[in-house]
C-alpha cells in the first residue's frame, strides 16, 4: 500500500473488475463452446487471462485504470471457462460416471486457492509482490502448451484412445450425430419454459450468494465481531478451500455409485443438492449467532463442507437434462448466479454500518433464507432426466419423425416366365415364344433394374433355365 498509494475505494474497484467482464462472456461464452471445439475454448481461455498475467505489475505502476482495463479483459475471457468445460464433458462423460468426473476437474479451482495462497505468500516474501503474478502467467502459459496437443475434442477423434474405450463412450453418451455443431439451433423458448432449467438457475444463485459472502466478507465478519484477523493465519484461510477440495470429487463417487445400484439420477441430484444446501443453511446461522471465534470458525467449515456435496447436485444436472447444451445452459445459470456476487457487497454494506454482531447475523440469515429457499425449489421442480426438447430432433425444429427420409419406392416384381420343352412360356399364360436373349432383355434390361443380375444363371441343360 505504501509503494501504491491506492485508496481503499480504488482497491476495491481493482478487485471488482474482474467478475464485471466475467458475468458478460457467460452466455456467449457456452454458445461459442457448444458450436466450436470447447477444448480449444477452454484453453485459449486459460492461455489469455495468464498472458494478461504478466503485464499486471507493470500496470499497477502505471494507472489502476490500466489494471482495471486488464482484469475487465481476464474476466472476460475466463467467462467461457465453466461452461467450456460441461462442453468437453458433453463428449467425454459416460451419464454414470458424469457425477465424479466433473466435479474431479471441479475441485482444481477449490484446490488452486489452497495452493494459490500458500505459494503467493512465499512468492511474495522472497521476490516480492510483483513475482505469483508472473509466476502463474508463466505457468498458464506452459499449462497451455500441453493442452492445446493434448486434449481432443471428442473420442472419435483422439488417436490413442482403445476402441472399446470408444465405443464405449459413445454409445453410453448416445451423442453420436456427425452433423456439424456450427449450424446448431438453440431452442431459447425451452430453456425459459422449463422448470428443471429454473430449478439449476436458482440453485446456482444461492450456491454463489453464500460463496461470493464467504470470500468477500468472512475476513471483516470476524475482525467486527470476534476481534480475529483471518489474514495472519494462513491455515484459516485455507482451510474452507482445502475442505471444498476434499469433499466435492468424494460427493462425485458416492452420487455414481448411487446412480448405478439404487437410486434414479433425479432422487440422487436432488438429495445431494437440497441436503448439502440445507445443512449449510444451518450452519451458516451458527456462523452468524456464535458467540465465540472457535466455535464461528467450526460452523464455516462444516457448512462449507456440506455445499461441496450440493456440486454433485445442481453444478452436474446440466449434463442430465440437456447435453447437448450444457455449456450454454451452465454459461446461463453460472451468469446469473454471477449477479449475486455483484449484490452481496452491497447488501452488507447497508446492513453493517454499524459493525455490530446484530447486523452481521442478519446478513447470515438472509444467506440462510436463500439457501432454503433454493432448497424448496430445487427439490420440487428438478429432474435427472433427459429432457424432450434437448434431443438431437430439436436441432431442426422438429420432431423425430419428421428427420426420417422417407421410404425409397418399391421396383414391380419382374415377370415370372417358366420354360417348358425348350420353349419360354409367359407368366400371363400366353404362348408367345421368345428366345433366350429376348427373354431376358424385356425382363430385367429395364430402368428399374439396369444390366441382366449376375445370380442369374446358364441353362444347364435345353429347356431349363433358372433365375
């Protein structure tokens, strides 16, 4: 703060910046990684927002205004990042095993701010502040390097993959149209008349409402009200991301393994997002009644446990509902939710002037009502299954009867013509005599059946013949 001389107001808008470029590329973000190759999205994602990295400490000498300029652009291009990656699932991910395959490549981000704040303190000690942000530049930039050879879009085209891995990717996925994405129709209209669709929409925003107050406001709640920095201990502030890390891919296991020998996916979704919801809810009010730093510090890491289970509910069902979509439905939910971290701020701001325990417990039980509230309508209009209008069919707008070609025309049976004696007797009974090549010239050196079949045969002896 001394080499900078920034105001807290200007502090705030530098952290800021990033999520107002995030919220608008989430959307558009899923529709580009639905129609192109969402691999190469997501890793020209990473490949920008890391190269914009290494000009940030320079920035910072310069102007806030240039930083701002720079985190508005990583926001931008890190808005494609999640729905880019249900894209990839969409190819990859046999239906039971989506639940822990997802959230295996969920927990990196949880574990990425584990290791994140270990190295940057240590970064920042021996090479001052300016090194993590060049470090992690560098590192995406290598990152990069070996994803962009690496990761393929789709099975069919990977070139060292079994081909009973294959198969068996692909006919469990059941998405096997060769028609090119590029000319996808989005059926719009269906994703805002479904209810599932609502049911993930509003499970995302109370998801992001207490995470966005957790990571914006936990580090004032107990220096007001409990007299404890958080930022002198890095175990504490490490320790809610490292418990996300651990529980979210558990929860993923344990939904398949549901999914596979007892439940239906919409019972399994539904448990393990309306339970890991309502017991967060719970303990988010112990977090903002305690009376006491150690016990305020249990309630947040067990409600912070129990909302890694809620990932195997809402933060998978895109791929249930509409695979073919996921990318644009998760950039659609994921945008949403997105506003919460823009309202979170200011509805804490209004409500703790005063700095008082009393206030902060009212912006815990409000977390608390929307979680439940999120609770309730998840748990009545969610579904696990694949819905109607996200089949192949609603690409062209119609349905799957009308996509089938219609029957090609049947030729007329050739005339049947019986040979007696020697001499060829027609099948209408006349007696017209016709030689061998004249029988078989108005018989099959037709149109509809071109040059004389190769089945038939020589006579093998006169007045046999056969076809």
């Amino acid at each position: 703060s001394a080499e900078l001389q920034w105001s807290p107001l200007v502090v705030g808008a530098v952290e800021s910046s990033f999520f107002w470029g995030y919220l608008f590329t989430q959307v558009p973000g899923g529709i580009i990684a639905a129609k192109l190759p969402a691999t190469k999205i997501f890793g020209l994602a990473i490949f920008c927002s890391s190269f914009l990295n290494l000009f940030l400490p320079t920035a910072c000498h310069v102007s806030f205004v240039l930083v701002i300029f720079i985190r508005v652009l990583q926001g931008l291009v890190e808005g494609a990042t999640y729905p880019a990656c249900h894209g990839i699932w969409r190819y990859w991910a046999p239906p039971l095993e989506r639940s822990r395959l997802a959230t295996i490549a969920f927990c990196g981000s949880y574990a990425g701010a584990v290791l994140g704040l270990f190295l940057s303190g240590l970064l920042s000690d021996w090479l001052g502040w300016p090194a993590p942000f060049y470090f992690y530049g560098v590192l995406g930039i290598a990152w990069f390097s070996v994803w962009w050879f690496n990761a393929f879009e789709r099975p069919g085209l990977h070139p060292t993959i079994s081909e009973e891995e294959r198969v068996y990717i692909e006919t469990s996925i059941g998405e096997l149209s060769t028609q090119s994405d590029k000319s996808m129709r989005i059926p719009w209209r269906k994703f805002f008349t479904s209810m599932p669709v609502y049911a993930i929409i509003v499970a995302n925003f109370a998801r992001s409402w207490s995470f966005y107050l957790l990571i914006t406001e936990q580090t004032k709640y107990f220096r007001d009200v409990h007299n404890y920095d958080m930022t002198e201990s890095g175990v504490f502030s490490a320790l809610p991301h490292l418990v996300m890390a651990t529980i979210v891919p558990l929860g993923g296991q344990l939904a398949d393994r549901l999914r596979k020998k007892l439940l239906t996916t919409t019972v399994v979704r539904k448990i393990f997002n309306c339970g890991g919801f309502g017991m967060e809810a719970i303990f988010l009010l112990g977090v903002g009644y305690s009376k006491e730093s150690t016990s305020a510090i249990i309630c947040l890491i067990i409600a912070v446990g129990f909302s890694g289970f809620a990932i195997s509910g809402y933060n998978v069902n895109h791929l249930d509902i509409a695979p073919r979509y996921a990318s644009i439905l998760m950039g659609l939910s994921n945008g949403i939710g997105t506003f919460s971290g823009m309202l979170v701020p200011v509805v804490t701001v209004n409500l703790v002037r005063d700095r008082s325990q009393q206030s902060w417990s009212k912006v815990f039980l409000i977390a608390s009502l929307i979680h439940f509230v999120g609770v309730i309508f998840y748990g009545v209009f969610a579904s696990g299954e694949k819905q109607s209008w996200a089949e192949e069919a609603a690409e062209a707008g119609t349905d799957q009867t009308a996509r089938k070609p219609p029957p090609p025309p049947v030729p007329p049976p050739p005339q049947v013509t019986k040979f007696s004696n020697g001499e060829p007797e027609s099948a209408g009974g006349g007696d017209k005599s016709l030689d061998q090549n004249e029988f078989f010239t108005q018989n099959f050196h037709q149109p509809e059946f071109g040059t004389v079949p190769s089945y038939v045969q020589q006579p093998q002896q006169q007045g046999q013949y056969s076809y």
